[in-house]
C-alpha cells in the first residue's frame, strides 16, 4: 500500500464528482503522457487499463461520512465512533488504493480474467472464477489495516496520507485457501516466498505495486483468496474479482485484483516495496533521523493496537451519569491478553470486560461503565496488552514512512453538571 502524496480534500461530495470530471477530461487529452506503458503494451480494451476517476461514482465512493485523502488514487478512512460494529460492514470499510480502479473492476467483468500461480511450481495454473470456485470455500473474519494508520500521530510529521485512526477494519471474508491453490500447482522445495500481483496499472506508467509473502505465511490455513466481502461479491474498491487476505499482517501484502501469484525462490520486492517503503528499522530510531537502507527491514505483522469506539470523540457528557465505553483491540499475530482504560492521564486503570475474537485473527471486543464524578475535560485512555507481554506505548515510537503505529488511543470528553 505504497502512500501518495497529499491531494485537496473535497468539500463535499458534489464538489469530489466535479472535481473528477476535470482529472477525466485530462486523460482524455493525454495529459498523463503519450508514453505511458500501459497503453503502449496495448492493453486498452483489455479491462486492464485503469479508470477515470468520474467512474469513481460508479465504485461507490466516496462512501458516506468517509474522510478522503485523496482522489487518484482513492484512499479514506472513517472516524473510529463509526467503527463500533463487531463485523465492520462494507460501507464503513477504508479503501487504500495504489492506483486507481480497474475498469475490469467497475463493470464486474470476468470475460478473459485468470489467475495465475507460476514459478518455483511443479505446474502452472491459469484458473478462471469457475476453478478457484472448485476449491473448499471458507469464511473468516479478518482484520485489514493500512501500514500507515496513525501516521498522523507520529512526532515530527511524516509525509504520505496522513491516516488518522480509522484505516482499520475487521470484516467477513470468504474464499479459497491460499495454501490449497499452492499445493495444486505442487510447490518446488525452492519455493520460498510469493511475488503477488493486481491488475491496478499506475497511470504515471510507473512499476505497478507487488509484494509478497514467505512460503509458510502462505500456507497458513486462514491466508486466503478471498473472492466474497461480508457475503456479497468483492466490491470494485475491495478487489473485485480476487484478493488476497494474509490475517494478522499489513495491508500491502493483501494485493487487490490479484491476477498473479508468482513463486519465487527469493525474497519478492518490487520498486515500490524498496528503500524506506514499507520497511521498518531494526532498531529503535532518533525520532527524525533514517538508519541506513540496509538496517530496514520488512515490515509484516502488526503490533498490539486499540481503538475506542464509543463514546464518540469530544463528547459532552453530564457528571453522575454512566456511560458505556467500548472499543477493539488486535494483536498481529498475537493475541490480545488484556485492555485497560484510565481518565486520570494514565495515574489509575481500570481493567475492561473483554470478549474474545472469532478467531485469532479477527478483533477482540471490550467494554466498561463509568461514571464522571466532576465537570471538567477529560481524556479516556485505552492501552492493550497481548499474550506475549507487549504493551500499547504512551508515545510513539518513530520511524521514516510512519508505519505499525499503536500509540495509545486517547480519546478527549467534556463533563458538565
């Protein structure tokens, strides 16, 4: 999920579909240059080539009450208070995007798509919608979160699209596994890592994006193709026809329009997976300062994380009255231990009520009542714990592109009489 820079946030949804019939009229000027490597390899009509962005409309965004960041590519969050389902639904989803939406994606169009698993195989598949269909279709629900969430947060400032809390979600996902396509195709004993690859073509003519994950997170029993999104067909912003969900790790290894699973015997990288790109130091770093290249590595899994849910940011609340507070809390691969909330800056916790996920992957619920003795402002802080003894931090630690954030939440109230 490689982070554009900052565009001019619309003022309203009127103004954002206005704003795209001039990005679509420069297109169609050829303004993003004669040379571009999509339409000089002669994929125009092809369902490769990605969308103009008044075909945004058609994809469903902006979704209602969503924060965009940017237009092209399209990326927004929510506001965590519109997080609170145990399943987020479809429209609460953040979308992250790389590039923008392939018009295959748009007009749900299958005619000519496979998907194909290559490499370090001992037989190639091209398998269409039909064939991944024959395989055992399972649901999970997953967390899906952007490497940058938070970045926001981070001290001094970042560039990139400035996430604040709710590029996170946890959905239904339904689909194949990834493991039972690989064991298909009969994996080489040199097979030691994917290379996976979307239909999404940067208009810029660039690399388009591709990552990969290692053989043994592939053949995790709930790393999918996931071809369904909370039941329904995959949305066009979600991936449509087939992406992959890796539970418990960053949103860039979580390729959408996934058309390709390159087998490889070596690490996959990728032009936009290079660099400081969705690497994270070895070490612990000055804030504002980048260790060499060779010191970053990877990033993959998250880090303990909470969000509070309810009540909702800078809400006006009355002394002696109970109120419920709720939120989620995540592990990565881990598992979440225990959550604890303070309003006092972090002098006293309490400990919340926990519900635990549907599975390791997906989100823990927690809870608690409490009541403001006194007016005042106050700050509802959540930390989580997980079972490896890891803690949410009270500052965020620093690194170049503002990845893993999990900084505590801290969520501001009012209480009057």
């Amino acid at each position: 999920m490689q982070h554009s820079s900052h565009e001019t946030i619309p003022n309203s949804r009127r103004d954002f579909l206005a704003n795209t019939g001039k990005v679509a009229l420069l297109m169609g000027m050829g303004m993003f240059g004669a040379g571009c490597e999509a339409v000089n390899q002669g994929l125009l009509g092809h369902g490769m080539i990605p969308i103009a962005l008044d075909d945004l409309q058609a994809a469903g965004l902006p979704k209602t009450d969503m924060l965009v960041h940017s237009e092209n590519p399209f990326n927004g969050e929510f506001a965590p208070h519109l997080l609170n389902d145990n399943v987020t639904p479809t429209e609460r989803h953040f979308v992250r995007n790389n590039s923008t939406i392939p018009k295959r994606a748009i007009d749900k169009d299958l005619n000519g798509w496979k998907l194909v698993i290559d490499g370090e195989v001992h037989k190639d598949l091209a398998l269409s919608m039909d064939d991944l269909q024959s395989f055992p279709q399972v649901t999970y629900e997953v967390i899906l979160e952007c490497a940058g969430n938070g970045r926001s947060l981070f001290e001094p400032k970042i560039d990139g699209t400035p996430w604040q809390l709710g590029a996170v979600a946890c959905s239904k996902w339904t689909g194949v596994r990834l493991r039972d396509v690989l064991q298909s195709a009969g994996l080489k004993p040199s097979a030691i890592y994917t290379g996976n690859y979307g239909e999404d073509i940067p208009t810029d003519g660039s690399e388009p994006f591709s990552r990969g994950i290692p053989i043994d997170k592939a053949m995790d029993e709930r790393t999918l193709i996931a071809l369904k999104m909370n039941g329904e067909t995959l949305p066009a912003a979600h991936g449509f026809p087939a992406r992959l969900i890796v539970p418990g790790w960053i949103g860039s290894a979580m390729q959408k329009w996934l058309n390709r699973i390159w087998v490889r015997d070596q690490v996959h990288d990728s032009e936009k997976m290079s660099g400081y790109s969705y690497r994270i130091p070895a070490y612990q770093v000055e804030p504002g300062n980048r260790p060499p290249v060779e010191d970053m590595l990877i990033a993959t899994s998250w880090r303990v994380k909470s969000l509070i849910t309810q009540p909702k940011s800078h809400k006006k609340l009355r002394a002696g009255t109970p109120i419920r507070i709720r939120g989620h809390a995540w592990a990565g691969e881990n598992e979440i231990d225990k959550v604890l909330v303070s309003t006092d800056f972090g002098i006293q916790w309490q400990e919340t009520q926990l519900t635990s996920p549907s599975n390791k992957f997906a989100w823990s619920h927690w809870e608690l009542e409490l009541t403001f003795a006194n007016k005042g402002y106050y700050e509802i802080w959540a930390r989580a714990y997980d079972d490896a003894g890891n803690a949410q931090p009270f500052t965020q630690p620093w690194n170049p592109k503002g990845y893993l954030g999990n900084v505590i939440h801290r969520l501001p109230v009012f209480v009057d009489t």
